[in-house]
C-alpha cells in the first residue's frame, strides 16, 4: 500500500510453496479453512490466535519476483477491477489524504508516547515519510530491499536508507526510539520474526508503529461473507492475497503482541487519516472505542 517496497524473509526453507502445519505467529497446529478468494487463494485462520493467512504461502522466489517491480497499486486487484465510480474514489482520496498528512498525524500520534529520537522506517519506499519525521526533529533512517530504489531514496530526501532483510539488519548505532511499520507488516513472509527483530532493535522505552489492513473491519467482514454467499463478482478481492500474505485484525493482533511476543499494547484505533487538522478528538475517540469502523488500523506498542 504505502510503501513501494517490501522486506521479506531470506530463510532458504521458504524456497518453495508449502502447505503450512502449524500457525506461523503462535505456532499453533489447530488451523481451519477460512476462505477462498477469486484467484484460488485459499486463507486459513488459526484456531489459537485467530490470525489469518494465506495458506499455503509464496514461495520467496515468486516474492522476489513480486517485488522486484513492486509499486503497490499495481496487480490484479488493482485497477483491473476497479469501476469508474471506485476509481473516482480512489482518485478523489489520494488527493483528500496526501501521504505528507497521513504521516504528520501518525507521527503526532506516536510523539504523545516517545520524544522524538532514532527512527528506523522499515519498508520506507521514496521516504515520505522520513521526510515528514525529520521534519519534526527525528533523526531518521529508512531500510529497504531493493538496493536501486534505497539508493534513489537516499539521493532524494538525504536521508540515510539501507537495503536488505530486516532480519539480517544490524544497527550501528544505540537502539531505535520508534521502528515505524505503516502498512508492511502484512506482506512479510515471516511476520513474528519480524516482531522478534523489531523487539531487539528498540529501545527500552521505545514504541513500535503497526498500521495494516483490519480483516475484522465492519466493511471486510461484510465483503467475506457476501464472497461466501456468491454475491461479489471477485470474492475475497479484498484479501489483496496477490501481494497480502497475512491478515491481522486490531483486537487479535493486540493479544498476540502481548502474550507471544514481549510487548504491551499502548494505543490502538481505526486508520485516521486526516484532511484537515483540528476537530480530531471525537472521531479519534470514536476509532479508538470501535476500531472495526475502519478498514485499517493503527497500534503503538512498547516493550513489556
Ligand atoms: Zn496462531
């Protein structure tokens, strides 16, 4: 979505697709048939966390194929299938919601949990928002696979961006005050080595930023059943499962975070993105009370 660029795991067991025994977030064995989208992608969801993902996942040779030409809104759930009246929208928001604000507001957000310090952008793409971030007094690093597109980023926003695995990602500095993760967290082939990683790069008092699509949102639970009942002309389009490989939802996600992987959850609410400022409050509240409004979420967490 965001981000033009995605890291995946280089674990060479992941060399071609296979069927998956056990839940890769909990490893939980009880996994149960969830859906089924129009491409044929089957989604389990696990009987433990309740996560859900496609299963069986990519091979790493498709990803990397997937993602050496990667812009994000090319695919064929993109504009193939898209109505004019979707594409208007579609249009109408980009302009609504300049990538500029969106971050602005997430970062405003995250400073009412950490003063700005180190910052590491994982998946930063052309760095919008390293520029934003650093705007706003963060010292700023980005990291992405695609070693063209890091050194691009680099030359175009000064700001420093390293290419190559989060998990093979060594910081050669003191540890991170924010590692921010804005709709990438989805696309990792191995999203809780992912969190491990991000636990040992951040500070003790530094926050962790998650924002991804909400599988439980009012809006895509209407669309899985209306798939199911054989009312949508591409059911389950709203997986995205062409380049999504997992589904998180705000409340399980939460609970994962907490009980599997070492953090607490400090703030959680439906995807705000803001045209405007000011007049924030109620709809902020309303996001936070009823996160599942939105079709996306956001989450801050810190280290437990
Ligand atoms: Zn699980």
């Amino acid at each position: 979505m965001a981000n033009s660029s995605l890291l995946q795991d280089s674990n060479p067991a992941h060399g071609a697709p296979a069927s998956l025994e056990a839940c890769p977030l909990c490893s939980g064995s009880q996994l149960r048939w969830f859906d089924l989208d129009y491409r044929g992608t089957p989604i389990f969801s696990c009987g433990t966390c309740e996560m859900r993902f496609v299963n069986p996942q990519p091979s790493l040779e498709a990803l990397h194929q997937l993602y050496a030409d990667y812009d994000g809104t090319q695919g064929p759930d993109a504009g193939a299938h898209r109505t004019p009246r979707q594409e208007r929208r579609r249009q109408r928001n980009q302009k609504r919601f300049p990538g500029e604000l969106k971050h602005a507001y997430n970062f405003q957000l995250i400073e009412r949990y950490a003063a700005p310090g180190r910052l590491l952008s994982i998946g930063c793409g052309s760095g919008t928002d390293l520029k934003v971030a650093r705007a706003r007094g963060w010292q700023v690093e980005g990291l992405e696979i695609d070693p063209g597109l890091a050194r691009q980023t680099t030359e175009q926003t000064g700001c420093q961006v390293s290419h190559g695995n989060l998990l093979d990602f060594a910081t050669e500095g003191a540890l991170y005050d924010c590692v921010y993760m804005n709709h990438v967290l989805e696309h990792a082939l191995a999203p809780g080595d992912w969190l491990r990683k991000v636990h040992s790069l951040l500070s003790p008092s530094g926050v962790m930023w998650i924002a991804c699509p909400n599988i439980d949102s009012l809006s895509n639970r209407t669309k899985t059943l209306m798939g199911r009942l054989s009312l949508k002309a591409y059911r389950g389009k709203h997986y995205a499962s062409w380049h999504h490989l997992f589904f998180f939802s705000p409340r399980h996600l939460a609970r994962l975070l907490e009980k599997q992987y070492g953090f607490s959850v400090i703030h959680a609410q439906g995807e705000l993105r803001p045209s405007q400022h000011g007049a924030m409050g109620v709809r902020e509240r309303a996001y936070q009370a009823l996160p599942n409004l939105k079709s996306c979420f956001q989450l801050i967490a810190r280290k437990a």
